[in-house]
C-alpha cells in the first residue's frame, strides 16, 4: 500500500507544475523547468490544464525572467495549455525572452482581446490561439518561421493579417473561421507565400493554391486550386469568381458563407 501511494504522488507531480512565482503585481505564474533546469516555460496550476480554469485572470504580463531559490532563470516559452480555458483572461504580454508559443497555450481564453507577442517569437503552436473570438489584432513578428495547424482558428475578432517575409509554414485551418476579415497581406519578401496582385488572400507559391481567403479576396487567375477550408465562415463574402485556371476546390472551402449569393465557377474545375 505504501508503494503504491508513492507511486501515485509521483505519478500526480510529474504532471504538475515545478514552480510557482508571485509576480511583482500580485499575480501568480506557474512554471516548468526546460534545457536542463536552465530555463523556464509557463504552464498551467495542477495536474489538468481545465481543473483551475480561473488560475490566470484579468492582465498578464509575463516577465523575461525569474528568481526562485537564489537563482535566476529566463522564461523562454509558453508551454502546452498554459493558459488554455481560462475564460477570465483579457490581455497577455509575452517578453522578448520567449521564442516559442506550445500548442493550445491559449485556446478558448474567450475574453481575450489584446496579445503582445514576443519580437523573438519563431513559432507558434497548433490550436494556440483557437477559439479567441475576441481577439482584436496581433502582430505576427518577422522571427516567426511556423504557425500551426488551427493556430487561430476561429478568431473571428480579427479583422487584418500580415504575414511577414520570416514565415515558411502556415499549418492547416491556421484562420479558418476567421468571420471578420478584411485584410489579408503576405510580406513581398516571403518566398513561400505571397497575396499577388494585392489579391487579399494567401497563395502557396509552389502549387499556386489559395489557402486562405476573405470577403474582399479576388482569385487572381494564376491561380490554379482553392484550398480545404479557404474560405469557411467567411460571413461577409457576397461574390466570388472562380478564374479559368482553377481545377480544384477543396472540402470545406466554402462552408458557412451564408451570405454568399453569387458564384461563378471555371468549367475547368
């Protein structure tokens, strides 16, 4: 019987958090030791990321670095579900210290409305940002090479998205459902991507396929198929005209368009 307590509070702590930090304002930040004890990524209270939903509330700021026990350690990630369902969290600022965002570290935080992102951010997770219907506006920094697959998937709060010249993988679905769109622009740098012909949409330059659209997207005609989910709950897309070199139209492309009235499609498709 001993052993196996033992082995259940081992088994309850490795899940758990290594270390918590009150903030200079108050606020309490958990913490995971990373590379070797030497830095530290935020993660979540206890051993389930949904168990104390209200643990962050109201303004974040994380700092870039922390002392516990005498010694110093840089926070250098947001890690996976750190901050996932807490529905109390307004606004998030993340320091420059941090160069990676985990997979759904902020998924469903409903009352999110404002992130600042870390300028040396280089990616950011699958679902990271899924389901923040509030979220206003965020600047994609120039580090970032990856978005992952639903990364803001449903952030229908969002209204313009630049992405810049840095990045070189968008996963799937990264802004399907992004409803309240109207500007969409890729860096003239980038050589992955572009929104040719100010097109607002993003174009996956190798296939000539469109991933991403809005209701103010016109399909330039070098493009040649129309991505899965491309334009999912694109509330406000009126009208759209499918160019003759379009072959394909992927599953979902146009799903939830409810105010879609008109539609002209290739007789190459």
């Amino acid at each position: 019987m001993l052993f196996i307590t033992l082995m259940s509070i081992i088994s309850i702590n490795a899940l758990a958090h290594d270390i918590e930090v009150v903030n200079a304002d108050g606020k309490t930040i958990y913490y995971n030791y990373i590379n070797d004890g030497q830095e530290l990524e935020v993660t979540f209270l206890g051993s389930n990321c949904s168990y104390y939903s209200n643990r962050y509330y109201k303004n974040v700021v994380i700092p870039e670095e922390v002392t516990y026990m005498g010694q110093t350690r840089r926070v250098t990630a947001i890690g996976k579900d750190a901050f996932h369902v807490c529905s109390a969290v307004t606004s998030v600022t993340i320091p420059n210290s941090v160069t990676t965002i985990g997979d759904q570290a902020f998924a469903y935080c409903t009352q999110l409305t404002t992130v600042t992102l870390s300028n040396n951010l280089t990616s950011i997770g699958n679902e990271a940002f899924s389901g923040c219907g509030l979220l206003s506006a965020v600047t994609i920094g120039n580090s970032v090479t990856s978005i992952g697959v639903a990364a803001f998937w449903g952030c229908c709060g969002l209204t313009s998205l630049f992405i810049p010249n840095s990045v070189t993988s968008i996963g799937d679905n990264a802004f399907s459902g992004c409803s309240g769109l109207t500007s969409i622009n890729v860096d003239e740098g980038n050589t992955v991507y572009d929104s040719r012909n100010d097109c607002n949409a993003i174009i996956e330059k190798s296939s000539n396929t469109l991933i991403l659209g809005c209701k103010n997207t016109s399909i330039p005609n070098s493009v040649t198929s129309i991505g899965d989910n491309a334009f999912t709950n694109c509330l406000g897309l009126a009208s759209i005209i499918i160019p003759n070199n379009v072959a394909s139209i992927g599953v979902g492309a146009f799903k939830g368009c409810h105010g879609l009235m008109s539609a002209t499609i290739s007789n190459n498709v």
